[in-house]
C-alpha cells in the first residue's frame, strides 16, 4: 500500500473527519477490528474501512492487520495519546459549562476497585460533602487496571485504586493501606477444627483475586499462598472482593481478604481466619488524578481537601488490620 505524504498542517484539522478518531480509540482500545466494531455497534467492513480512512488521511500505518496478530505502530501510538487527550477534554464539556460561580457546584465521577473501605476518606467525604451541599457523585466499581486506564482517558474525576507501579501519567495519593489474611468459610473442613497449623493448609484449593498474578498488585498474596503450601491451581476466581467472600463462605477454598473488612464476618461467625496471623501481606490503596486533566471547580475543591485532610494523619494511622 502506498501511503499519501501527511496533508498540510493548516488544512488539517477542518478536512480530517473527527469520528475517525473516535474508533481508532476504540480499535486500540479493544485490540482488534471485531471487538472494536461490536463495541461501537457497527459492522467489521465499516470499522476496517474507518481505519484505512484515517491512515490515509495522516499519512502513517497505525495498526498492523495480520491473521492472529494485531499490534499498534509506533505512530499509531503517538496518535491513541493525543486521540485520548482530545477525548478527555470533550467529555469534560457538559461539566465545564454547567460550572456556578456563585457556590460550588458540579459532579465528581470516581472509579472505584470492589470494597474500598477507609473511615479516613469517609470522613473527607463527609466533611466535603457538608460543606458544599450543590456537588452531587458517581461511583463505579471496575478492576484496578480499568480504573487506571479509565482516569487516563479522563473519562473519571479520580480513581481509588491498587497499582502495580507508579502510573507515569498520573498523581498518585495513598490513602491508605490494608493487611490480608486467609480465611475459610463454615463449610470447609478447618473451619470447627480447634487449631489449624500450617502444615493443615498444604494442599488445599484455592479461591484468588485476578490481580493476584506475577506483577499484579496482589501477587503478594500469590506468595503467601506459596509459601502455606496451597494447591497450586485456583479453584475460583473473581475481580470482585465480595464474590471471593462468597467463594470462601461457599467451601469453594480458601481465600484472602483485608484483615479490616473481614472483621465483621469473623465476628458473626460466617467466616475463620487461618494462618499465618503475622508477616500477612500489606497492601496501599491509591486515590489517582490525571493532570492533563481541566478539573472543574468541584474536582480541584476534592483533591485539595483530600491532600490537605490525610496529610495531617501519619500514613500509620491510616494502615488498617495490621
């Protein structure tokens, strides 16, 4: 295929056609021209010929389209990041222009992983919440990696979150952090034993956490359940905390959980923390915030508020179950 020399850059922007890089958002985003023409509700041929549209207008291959291969070109990575810098700052429109000057108001959307449990930033909610009664919120639930990809694509406010590494792209504030433990439910064989040793858990299933894989951010608790001995294959899993709870009150296996939100169900007698007790694993949550993002008077109002209320608590204070 011969590819046309990159138009002028003057031109450029009023003869490209913008929803060209709506689905090249899309097709990165989805790997491939099948998933990404499902997404968007249209056929293949549409989504194939959208890309071959693009392509020609800037010049450049974007994606390499071979049978079981799919792979972004350099170029076509220069384009995703700025295709999600433009997306950004359009979904942030409605938000900007809805802005009262008068009293603060607006909208904080927040990713959020499953069971994110700290009365430290309940308390900075509360308070925020009280002080500026015309800002409404949305939480949604999503797996750590999808909240992270999600507030770079600033189609959130912020993200809650675990990060395997330091996001480059991204401010980062740990909010607290948690121990896990490994717990079996009332219909697993150890659950009425007087004492479980650790020689009791070699063997046993398993339920995990998707993120508990090498270079997860849970995969320390992958190495805890090495070093107890456990069957080395999962039995279940789940990127969910509460169905994992359910898996391990189930019998499925045994499982892990932040010592702090177990509590509850240890004391009421639905779940039997087992060893080890000491040297669990400690893991931060992060609240995350792009700053290529235009946060509206609300979102800028939040995040100093947060900064300025936890780092007046040691990060100690703010480590539970440990």
């Amino acid at each position: 295929m011969k590819w046309m020399q990159p138009p002028d850059s003057a031109r450029f922007p009023w003869n490209l056609d913008w929803n060209l890089l709506r689905t090249f958002l899309v097709v990165v985003e989805q790997r491939g021209i099948s998933k990404a023409a499902l997404a968007l509700g249209l056929k293949q041929p549409t989504v194939s010929a959208a890309l071959k549209r693009l392509e020609t207008a800037v010049g450049k291959r974007l994606v390499v389209r071979k049978p079981n291969e799919f792979a972004v070109t350099l170029a076509g990575q220069r384009l995703y990041a700025e295709c999600t810098s433009i997306f950004g700052t359009v979904s942030q429109l409605p938000t900007v222009l809805n802005e009262e000057v008068a009293e603060l108001r607006g909208h904080l959307s927040i990713a959020v992983t499953s069971s994110v449990i700290s009365s430290h930033f309940d308390d900075v909610l509360h308070r925020f919440s009280a002080a500026h009664p015309g800002v409404t919120y949305s939480f949604a639930v999503h797996e750590s990696d999808e909240v992270e990809s999600i507030v770079t694509l600033n189609r959130a406010s912020f993200g809650i979150c675990l990060l395997s590494t330091p996001p480059q792209k991204l401010d980062r504030l740990e909010l607290y952090r948690e121990f896990f433990g490994l717990y079996c439910g009332p219909r697993h064989r150890l659950f009425h034993a007087e004492r479980v040793s650790t020689a009791d858990l070699e063997g046993e299933p398993f339920v995990a956490f998707q993120t508990e894989t090498p270079g997860g951010p849970l995969e320390a608790i992958s190495r805890l359940r090495t070093r107890m001995k456990l069957s080395p294959q999962w039995r279940g899993v789940s990127s969910s905390l509460n169905e994992i709870r359910r898996m391990i009150m189930a019998g499925i296996g045994i499982g892990a959980l932040p010592v702090h939100v177990a509590q509850q169900d240890v004391a009421a007698g639905r779940i039997r923390q087992v060893p080890p007790y000491t040297e669990l694993p400690r893991i931060s949550i992060h609240l995350i915030s792009n700053p290529a993002r235009r946060f509206t008077e609300a979102e800028r109002a939040f995040l100093s508020q947060v900064q300025t209320d936890l780092s007046a608590i040691s990060i100690e204070d703010r480590t539970y179950g440990g």
